[in-house]
C-alpha cells in the first residue's frame, strides 16, 4: 500500500501542518511505518515533533548520508528548517530535471520501500520545493478552512496538479479534500463546503475536522491530540477521518 502523500494548499493557515501531524501519529499507531517530511523551511512541523534532527531534508537533498530522525516506533521526521530555503536556490538554478529531484532522491535512497506512506508538509506556496513534493508523490490531500479566501484559491491548486500530471506525474491523483478547523455554526461554513464539493466531487472527504482548542494544544506537548486528550471530540474527529483516509488509499 506504500504511498507518498503531499499536503498542499497555497494559502497558509487552513492547518497543513496539523493534519500531517496527526495523521502521521495516527497512521504509525496503527501500525503502519510513517515517514513525515517537512517540506516548509518555517520548520514548523519538525516543531510539533520536537525534534530539528541532526540529518535534514537540506541534507536529503545534498544527496548527504544520514537517517531520518525517530520519533517513535514506525514514525520518522526529516526536518526542516530556515536553511531549507538553499535547497529551493540550488533547485531553481538547475536547468534541467529540477522537477524531479526529490523523486529521484526517494527511488535512490529505498525510502519508497522503507515507508508504507511518506507524508510531505509542504509550504504555502506553488514553488520548486512544492513541485519537487508533487512530483514524488502518488497523490494530493489538500486541507481547506471552510473560509472564503481558501475556498477562492483552490482553483489555481487543481490547476497546478493538472499542470503537473500532464508534464510529470500522469498517475498522480487527488486522494481527498478535508475541511480542516471547521467552525459548524457558521453559515459561511456550509456554503463554503457545498461549494467545495461542487467542485471535487467524491474525494471530498465525509469527515469534517472541527475547530477545538485540543487541537491547538497538544503540538505544545509534541503529542498528537489523540495521545494528548484521548476522550475529546477532537481526537474523535481525527481517529473518524484516519479511518475514511485508509478506506480511500486502499481502494
């Protein structure tokens, strides 16, 4: 089942970050082998993990022997952070193939035999670095806040993935649409996901992630919010859509 999964959506704030955080907590104790990768040189999510790590994804892609960090049994970090930004650099220098390098580098070093699922952090923008993500992976998760300034970007989002399946990567795919820090009382927020899925159709994901403080909290603790408060609505919320995502990628 072994898949490599990029969080992307170029507008910040609709909680990349947090999914990938959980979602890789969430996976790794169900027994599969994680690999998160944080692809944004804010490092943010080598920050929920509490680890920067001594082999980087700068070092990756310097081709530099190293491993990734543990963080516990089946989860592994390459993290990241602001030197990360010499890598986009040196990709955006290269005159040929610059797209594929960290596809390439995954193939060399057996990390896409290593790892059930590889989940990239990517940052909030359509770069090189994102590109590289895309690229490598089988499909696309793109986070959405139920907000209208998210929702008025995601056409350029589809339109990045089409560009790159058609130039790159014809089997990449979108696994799925989540709307993430859902406010449910709002009216905005049930236009906003009609709307949503309007365009998307049926990789829209069922599950809805709501807006609860546990979820804010518990990167504090480097602690997924289902070790961090287990009976919350939260940590409900996260383990109803780890299950509806492991139904998707098996299909």
């Amino acid at each position: 089942m072994r898949k490599i999964i990029s969080l992307i959506n170029h507008k910040g704030g609709v909680g990349k970050t947090t999914l990938t955080f959980n979602l890789a907590h969430g996976l790794a104790d169900s027994g599969y082998k994680v690999l998160a990768i944080d692809s944004d040189p804010q490092g943010n999510l080598s920050q929920c993990f509490g680890a920067q790590g001594t082999y980087s994804l700068l070092d990756f892609y310097k081709d530099k022997k190293g491993s990734p960090s543990k963080v516990k049994d089946n989860l592994d970090l390459l993290s990241s952070n602001l030197e990360l930004e010499e890598a986009e650099h040196k990709l955006n220098s290269k005159k040929i193939h610059r797209e594929g390098v960290l596809k390439k580098l995954l193939e060399l070093k057996k990390f896409n035999t290593l790892y059930d699922f590889i989940l990239i952090d990517c940052p909030p923008s359509l770069n090189i670095i994102t590109t590289n993500a895309i690229v490598a992976s089988d499909g696309i998760l793109i986070p959405v806040k139920p907000e209208f300034l998210p929702y008025e970007g995601l056409g350029s989002v589809n339109n990045i993935i089409r560009e790159i399946q058609t130039a790159f990567n014809p089997d990449l795919s979108i696994l799925g649409v989540v709307f993430n820090d859902v406010r449910t009382e709002r009216v905005l927020t049930k236009e906003v996901i009609e709307k949503v899925k309007h365009m998307f159709g049926d990789v829209v994901f069922e599950v809805v992630l709501r807006n609860y403080v546990a979820v804010a909290e518990s990167p504090i603790s480097n602690q997924s919010v289902m070790e961090y408060n287990p009976g919350s609505n939260a940590a409900l919320d996260f383990k109803a859509f780890i299950e509806e995502f492991e139904n998707k990628v098996k299909k």
